[in-house]
C-alpha cells in the first residue's frame, strides 16, 4: 500500500500573529514570489479581503468566488525567480476598461491590475498561506443560489462601493 499523502497549506497552522508587517506567498510552482508589506492585513475587525462574483475572476480563480485582496501597489513586490510571469489584458470586464491579468505560465494566477483602479494591486489570496477575513463581496447579484452569507461582510450588487445587495 503506498504511503499517505502527507496534507499542506493548513491555514490554522499559521497564526496571523505571524505576518505582523508582512505576508509572503508563492504560485504552485514556486516560481512566482509575492511579498505584501502591510501591517494591518489581520487586524481590522472588518477584515481586509475582498470576494468577487464576476465571470472574469471566476473563471481566472477556476471556482464560484475569488477571494482577492486590492491593496495600494506600493506595498506589494512581485519576484518572478523563473521567468513564467505572463500577462493578459482582458477587455471583456463590466467597465469596458482593461484588466491586466498577471499569472504563472506553469500553474496559474497571481495578481491583476485594473485601469479603474490604477494605484491598486489585486493579489488572488489563494497563494498565500493565511487570507485576511473579506470585508466586501462585488457581483453579488452573480451569487449562486446556494451559497451561504458571511456575517459582516458587504455585498455588493456590482461595483465595490457602489448600490448594496437588498438597498
């Protein structure tokens, strides 16, 4: 009988208290190094991540939400140690303004960068080994019927900021 998998990425086993200035991630590969210099990324109690409900982030995250993090850029330095860093520019978004795609050529998403947003950086949070509690839905309007709510945590009919889910 072979042997059992040996399970990762436990987030429990990683307290917040941990990234206390910073928050480091990879892509699968490794190939990809993100590196978020932030001190506050686990301490507001409304959280600081964001899931999204559009098409485009479902489809880049290949699941029924996204869970991102928009942040200033300043505060986020990407190392691409391989040289897989690949970009697409994805004109199909609700805006009508492009959205740069950053990704691994090996596994997979790693950022974005929105026109509408020019100072932010979007991190994809699933490469990292703790997500900060999400603060916002958008796209909630997009939300399957079965999925649950968060408690505290905005949602959006579209646009971050804009008309909430039931006003």
């Amino acid at each position: 009988m072979p042997d059992q998998p040996t399970y990762t990425g436990n987030p429990n086993s990683h307290p917040p208290s941990s990234f206390s200035t910073n928050l480091s991630g990879t892509c699968l590969c490794g190939s990809i190094l993100v590196t978020i210099k932030d001190d506050s990324l686990f301490d507001s109690p409304n959280g600081r991540g964001h899931l999204c409900h559009c098409a485009n982030c479902r489809k880049v995250a290949g699941s029924y939400v996204s869970s991102n993090l928009a942040i200033e850029k300043e505060k986020v330095e990407i190392w691409d140690q391989k040289g897989t860093l690949k970009e697409y520019e994805d004109w199909a978004t609700g805006s009508g303004k492009c959205v740069v795609r950053k990704f691994c050529g090996n596994c997979g998403p790693i950022a974005s960068y929105a026109q509408a947003s020019p100072d932010k950086v979007i991190l994809k949070m699933g490469i990292f080994p703790r997500i900060p509690k999400p603060e916002a839905e958008s796209f909630a309007l997009h939300r399957h019927d079965w999925q649950g709510t968060h408690e505290g945590v905005a949602q959006f009919e579209i646009a971050r900021g804009g008309k909430k889910l039931g006003e």
